[in-house]
C-alpha cells in the first residue's frame, strides 16, 4: 500500500524549472446586446401549465391523459413543475402556484418565463485567440516582450472580430457575470452595438516545468490555459506562445562555464553540467528537498530553477537571512546575467530585485553586450530609466562587459564579503532550453573566487561600458570604486 501511494506521488511530481511571462496584445470593447433570462420551456412544460390554468386544478394523471403522456412520462413532467415551483399538489391534485400564475401575461395570456434584458459592459479580448482576458493596470514592465500578432488583418478589423469573439466565448462571460446556477439560465439574444476603446498588454506567465515520471522534456505548460473557457477557445494562443518558447535555447558553452566557477569549487557542477543524466538528476535531487553540498564548499545551498521562481528566490533568501550578518556599510550586488532570451523575462523580477537590493548598496547588472548606442538605448529601455528618462531604474547601475569576458551559460550574483550565487544554464534534452543548475553559498573562498572574475572584466571596461549609474557619477569613478569594491575582502 505504501508503495503504491509513493509512486502516485512521483507520477505527480512536477518540478518547475522556469517561468516566461510575455505580454499579450488586446483590445478593450464596450459591448451591448440583450440577454434571454430564465429556464428552457418544451412543449409539455408549455401545455401543461396552459391546461392549469383553464382548469384550475387536476389529479396528475388527468394531465397526462389529456396529452396522452404515459404513467411514468406523467410522472416525469409533474416532478419537474414541482422542482421549478411552477405548480403546487395538494391532495393529489396539482395546480398553479403564485411562480406558475405569474408566468403568464394577465393582459394577453401570453406564457412569458422567458424575459429579455439588456445589458452592457467592457470586455477585454486578447488579439491573438479573441479570447476574454484580465486586463492589469499598474507597474510598467518593459523588460518582458509583446507577442506577435499572427494574423494581423483580424486584429486590425477590431469591431467585426470582438464580435465574433464575444459570441463565441459568451459562455465563460455568463460565468464571471452571473454565478452559480442562475449562469444557465442565459442567453445571449442579440449584440446590438460594440465599440473599441483601448489596447492593453496584459501579463501571462506560462510554466516551464520537468515530470520525471512522464518524460525528460523540460517543456512550458499551457494546462490552465487550455482549461480556461470554451474548450480549444485559446488554442491559436497557445500555439503562439509555443512557437516562442520553443525558439528559446542555451548559449551552449555550458562546458566552459563548468570550468569557470571550477576555479573557487572544484568542479562541483562539472559532472551535472555536461551529461542529460546529471543535469536532470539534479533538478529532482533539489526538488526533493536535498539542498546541503560538499563540507568543504559549506556553507552552500543547492540551487536548481531561475531566479525568478518564488520557490527559488525565497530559498536563496532565507539562506542569506540565516547565514549573514549585516551591518550599516552595506557593499552593493553585483548580476551578471545569463545571456539568452529567457533570461530575466518574468513578471517577478522585479519582486527579486527588490528584495536584493533592501540590504545592499543598490545592484549592478553586469550584461555582455557591446557599447553601441542600439544595445545602449535598449538595456535603458528594459532596465534603466526608460526611453523618457522618468522610470525607476530596475537596476541602480548598469556596466556592459565584454561579449567574450564569460561564458554566456553563466549566471553570477555576488554581495562581496557575504554571499555569492552562480548558475549555469545548461540545455535540456532534445529542446535545448535552458535550465539553470547551481548553488548559492558564504564560502568565502567562492565569494572571493567571483569576485575576482568580476573585477577582472570590470578592469577591462572603459567609460563607454558604462550605460547608467546613480546621478552625478563619473564613469571612470564609478569603475574604479566597483573594482574597489569587488576585491574587498573580509
């Protein structure tokens, strides 16, 4: 019996090993229509109670022979009335009730249990599916990307598509509308105007996960939104959103970042880094709960999953919590990120930000890219203060290194003399995306170890490389205090 339950578990088990949130084009429309409201009337129901209503009142049977029902259809349409309210019985015999008699027009004896409402609202679409989505206001984030549109002749004929895509998904509208069972009791009888007002990018965050028991894909789930609404209502939006991920891949010198941080941990991530087998085995070993690492890289954590997974980012905080004391002088936090497109593209990132930088002195992202005005203008765009000059900065700071300081597979987060973090994105089996595997650690033979890496890139920066810095700095000061800063020591 234990047995079986343990491998139900791990058939379960899913481990998640990134998060990619794209921003989805949509379009806002003030529609109105009327609504039918109230139960299904069939015939019998419709005879039934025009037969009460002439004759008061009738034993069961009566009505059913009247219409030449059977005993037990009898049986079934008076149960039903009764169900509905719309007759009451009474020493075996069955008459209106108040529901019943108000069902008809006492003007024209017309039966009206279906009324007619209208109704207006403002419905969100996305412009890819025309499926209803939630629209977010709030906090610009320009460092996720905007999807493209497929088929941009149907976005572009907004009031004839948000038509189309009203009707076809009225059912899950109906749902947030009217809840519980009075849903049922909807129709949509006509959409009699509809005007298109806004285009917002809303936020959607697709798991990518590994199911050890399933497959050694580590491939993006779209079960919630398969889930979502009619079935197949967002399939052209899941097929966009595959097209994407799947371009993602590693940079694929996973090997020479492997022999990088062997410089300050003897090779700890050499063996994980360079077989299917050890990459996968240790995500499921630090899914599980195994986070301890060699005595001599003690103390350290395993690591396994973006930085930008809560569940990654909250087990790197409470080590640091636990494992560092903090004082007022404060060094800042040095990121260099890994080089690929699904790097840094959550919505949380800027949650992970945050925190870094409540006990530092600001954060310093460290991008290999050149010094062109286009990378400039672009690393501005996504993490500084914006095209306008008027955003807050993501990142206190930002250096460009050179494209060729470090491997590109490698991901490095350092608070010199306090902690270090590093990651190598390794390739997943078959679809190349990149899995990030590693440790975060107070070893100060690795926290220096990084650090001298560092400075030894920042070295060789000049004063173009450096996009952005707190105001009234001098490029050349700025990077003679962070090389400073790099090669202090406990």
């Amino acid at each position: 019996m234990t047995g079986g339950s343990t491998r139900h578990e791990a058939q379960d088990t899913v481990i998640p090993v990134d998060g990619l949130t794209f921003l989805i084009p949509a379009r806002t429309f003030r529609i109105e229509g009327t609504l039918l409201k109230g139960g299904y009337v069939s015939l019998a129901t419709e005879f039934a109670l025009r037969l009460l209503r002439d004759a008061g009142e009738l034993p069961p049977g009566e009505v059913g022979a009247f219409y030449g029902f059977s005993e037990r259809e009898t049986g079934v349409l008076v149960q039903e009335l009764l169900l509905d309210g719309y007759i009451e019985l009474s020493s075996d015999r069955i008459r209106l009730s108040k529901r019943g008699e108000d069902a008809f027009n006492p003007v024209t004896g017309e039966l009206q249990m279906l009324s007619i409402e209208s109704f207006g609202d403002t419905v969100s679409l996305d412009l890819v599916a025309f499926a209803p989505v939630d629209t977010m206001g709030g906090a610009r984030m320009p460092w996720l990307s905007e999807i493209e549109i497929p088929d941009k002749a149907k976005a572009a004929a907004a009031t004839e598509a948000g038509r189309d895509g009203f009707r076809s998904n009225f059912g899950e509208w109906r749902e947030r509308r009217f809840k519980g069972l009075a849903a049922a009791t909807v129709r949509l009888q006509t959409v009699d105007e509809i005007t298109p007002l806004g285009r917002p990018l809303t936020p959607l965050t697709v798991p990518v996960n590994y199911t050890p028991m399933i497959s050694d894909l580590v491939e993006p789930d779209f079960g919630n939104l398969r889930d979502k609404g009619r079935r197949g209502s967002r399939e052209k939006l899941v097929d966009a959103l595959s097209n994407l991920v799947r371009g993602i891949t590693s940079p694929g010198d996973h090997l020479v970042a492997a022999d990088t941080t062997a410089e300050w941990d003897r090779g700890i991530l050499t063996q994980p880094a360079s077989t299917v087998a050890g990459v996968l085995s240790w995500l499921q070993v630090t899914h599980r709960g195994a986070l301890d690492l060699p005595e001599w890289l003690a103390p350290s954590i395993r690591l396994a999953g973006s930085m930008t997974l809560p569940a990654s980012a909250s087990r790197v905080f409470e080590f640091i919590d636990s494992a560092v004391q903090l004082d007022d002088d404060a060094p800042p936090v040095f990121w260099l990120p890994a080089e690929h497109a699904a790097w840094g593209r959550n919505a949380s990132l800027s949650d992970v930000a945050r925190e870094l930088d409540k006990d530092s002195g600001g954060i310093v992202l460290l991008p290999r890219t050149d010094t062109d005005d286009s990378a400039r203008k672009e690393l501005v765009r996504q993490y500084g203060a914006g095209k306008d000059g008027r955003s807050q900065p993501l990142f206190t700071a930002c250096v460009a290194l050179p494209p060729n300081t470090l491997p590109l597979s490698l991901e490095l987060i350092v608070q010199p003399t306090r902690w270090a973090l590093a990651l190598i994105h390794v390739p997943a089996p078959k679809t190349g995306f990149p899995i990030p595997i590693g440790y975060a650690s107070t070893n100060q033979t690795v926290v220096n170890g990084i650090c001298t890496r560092l400075a030894d890139s920042i070295a060789r920066a000049d004063e173009e490389s450096v996009f952005w810095a707190p105001a009234d700095s001098v490029p050349t000061t700025i990077l003679g205090e962070l090389h400073r800063q790099l090669l202090s020591t406990k």
